[in-house]
C-alpha cells in the first residue's frame, strides 16, 4: 500500500510540474520575448506529462498486485 501511495503522490506533482511548464511556455510564447525558450519549456512540460503518466500506471499495477 505504501509503495502504491507514494506512486500517486509522485505522479499528481509531475503533473502539477507539467501544468505549470506549460503555463510558462504560454507566457514565453505568446508573450513575445522568446520564443525559443518557450518551447524548451513547452518539452519540459511534454517530458513531466510522460513522468507523471509512467508513475501513474506503476501505482496503478502495485495496486492490482497487492489486490491478488
């Protein structure tokens, strides 16, 4: 249960990274300034979105093993 836990804590701050990535690109881009770091920061959000999906999934097979 423990590991499972801190899988799903994990994978809600990645995705909470990600939002907040994006958000920045948002800024960089339509903003104006530059548009090139916009877009790191828009693959930082896409790479944290990934993250968050990979601990999310881990969570959820601890989850159905622990349930066997």
């Amino acid at each position: 249960m423990k590991k499972s836990k801190e899988y799903k804590v994990s994978s809600t701050l990645f995705y909470v990274a990600a939002v907040l990535f994006y958000l920045a690109a948002i800024i960089n881009i339509v903003g104006g300034n530059n548009t090139s770091i916009g877009i790191v920061w828009l693959c930082f959000g896409s790479a944290f979105l990934c993250f968050g999906s990979l601990f999310f999934n881990k969570s959820k097979e601890n989850i159905e093993k622990e349930e066997k």
